[in-house]
C-alpha cells in the first residue's frame, strides 16, 4: 500500500509540474551601477508556445536570457522555469540553448562536439549514440558528423549549435538568433524544427532580429526598449489589422498632413500607407484625395507586417 501511495504521489508531482508555466517572471530587474539593463519584467510564457522576445540592440534581451538560464543575478525580482526557481541545477538539464555567439574547438568533429556536450548535460552514456544520430539528422548534418568544426561554414556551425541545443528532448529551448547565418532553405529547415518543439509540448523562447521570421514561427511576442516592454500579445493582438496603400499624385504635403484623420500615413512621396484603416472608409479616403486635387491611380489592401509594427512602436516610444 505504501508503494501504491508513493507512486500515486510522483505521479501526481509530475502531473503538476507539467501544469506550471516554462517561464514566467515577476518585476525581473538588473542594474549594472546605474544603468538599468531589464526593468521590471513580468511574463509567463506556457509550455508548448514559441515566444518572441523582441527589441533593438541594448534593448535589454540577452540580459533577460542570461538571467533565465541563471548566468547573472537579478538585482531585484523573480523567476521561475518549469515551475522552479531561476538557478535551479536539475532544471538546467531540461533546458536547451543556443546562444548567438558561440565558438566550438575547430580541430572536433561534429560528433565529437556533440558527444562534449551529451557529457557536460550530463546525459547517460547508453543514450548518447541515439541522441547524437538523432540532432544530426534533425539539424541536417549526418553526412558530416565526422569532418571537422574547423571546415564548416558559419551558417553549418550554426545549424550545429542549434543541434546541441536540442540534445535530451529539452522543455524549454532558448535560441539566440538561431537564422542569422543561414540560407533560405536553413531558415526553413530551423522553422520547421521549432513547430516540432512546440508540438511535442516544449517552449521556445526565440530572439531574433529576423522579424518576418518571429512572425511566421512565433505564437505570441513581446517587444522590449530600454529595458522594459512596451509592448505583447499575439500576433493579431499586435497588429491590429490591415493598412491600405493608396498610389496618388497631385498631393502637397499640406494636403497629406490633412488626410491624417484617417489615421496615420507612412508617406513615400505618391505612395502612401494608412495604417488600421477600415474597408468601409476607402471610398470615403479616395473622394478626399481627389476633392484636394489629387489623382488616384491605385488602391490596395495591405497587411501591416510585424517590421511594421515594431518600428512604430520604437518610434512612439521615443516620442
């Protein structure tokens, strides 16, 4: 009976872990002297979600993964990764992560390197053949498992890294510019392996700089500037609708800056963009550009892009 009620019990435990967020944060701060590098950052990221943590360089980003994965401590605040405190040595060997600058020894080979990495997680000697065959294959680099790291390109290193990053089926990958060096067909490849992490139930915290990627891949994102977030949500959230593109000419800028009522311009000299304009209002913009002198050659409908939101959120927030 009292091995039935400790099963029970684990059972139990590991039913409620699996219940508890990847990560989630509560006013996460970190302050180098007096410059404040993250500033109060509260999120939860749910296991099986691709997250995007987006911003410019300085933004704050690669302070708020190190303090995740433990690197740095938080000058004041919280945090927690599949349901344990940040720091936590067991939790680390069930988080992947491929950081955006990393250098392996040139004279290994792609499976040696691996097999350093199997090692250091640490992860069973017995498994260590099938998890090195497997990131190979998944990273498309079986066919080089033997050459040396030295003879790879940046865009094949990295497609290593991210295998490493993928050795014992982690919960929680974090990856760093993960398509920087790569192809269109490895930015495929790498999008593709992300859905796959998702779908077996594992979160992936993605930074990148590629935003037409984050916005094919990722569930939800946030923006961040100056260490804080300015901005969340899904992408629907974020972008709010579609824009419409209107080719024009005849028009003063005096005549531009009027036709700003129906909402904001992104003025390109004849081509200009309202942004989260309603369909029903078109004809209503178009006999107002035509009532100022000017002529309409084109009217189109035009999805607001992420690039698009991103840069109108850095731009209001620098107002």
């Amino acid at each position: 009976m009292a091995e039935v009620a400790e099963k029970t019990e684990a059972a139990a435990s590991i039913e409620a872990a699996a219940g508890t967020p990847a990560v989630k944060t509560v006013e996460l701060t970190k302050r180098f002297g007096g410059t404040v590098a993250l500033a109060g950052l509260t999120m939860t990221v749910p296991r099986g979600e691709v997250f995007g943590f987006l911003g410019p360089n300085g933004a704050g980003k690669t302070t708020a993964v190190k303090l995740l994965l433990g690197l740095l401590k938080p000058t004041s605040g919280e945090g927690w990764l599949l349901g344990k405190r940040v720091g936590d040595l067991q939790t680390r060997r069930r988080i992947g992560y491929l950081p955006e600058l990393f250098r392996y020894q040139s004279w290994l080979s792609a499976a040696e390197v691996l097999a350093l990495h199997c090692e250091l997680a640490p992860l069973p000697r017995s498994s260590w053949k099938d998890e090195i065959s497997t990131s190979l294959e998944t990273v498309g680099l079986t066919d080089r498992a033997r050459d040396r790291v030295g003879t790879f390109s940046k865009g094949m290193q990295q497609r290593l890294g991210l295998g490493a990053a993928l050795l014992g089926e982690p919960e929680l990958v974090f990856l760093d510019e993960p398509t920087s060096a790569l192809d269109p067909v490895g930015r495929h490849d790498v999008r593709e392996i992300i859905r796959g992490l998702a779908a077996r139930g594992s979160a992936v915290f993605l930074n990148s700089h590629l935003l037409s990627e984050v916005e094919q891949v990722c569930d939800r994102v946030a923006v961040v500037d100056h260490g804080r977030v300015i901005a969340s949500g899904t992408m629907d959230e974020l972008l709010g609708g579609s824009a419409v593109r209107v080719r024009a000419t005849g028009l003063t800028q005096a005549d531009k800056n009027a036709l700003s009522s129906f909402g904001r311009i992104d003025d390109e000299g004849d081509l200009l963009t309202f942004a989260k304009l309603e369909a029903d209002r078109v004809p209503e913009l178009v006999a107002a550009i035509v009532a100022r002198g000017g002529r309409v050659y084109e009217v189109a409908p035009r999805h607001e892009t992420l690039e698009d939101r991103f840069l109108q959120l850095l731009e209001d927030e620098g107002k």
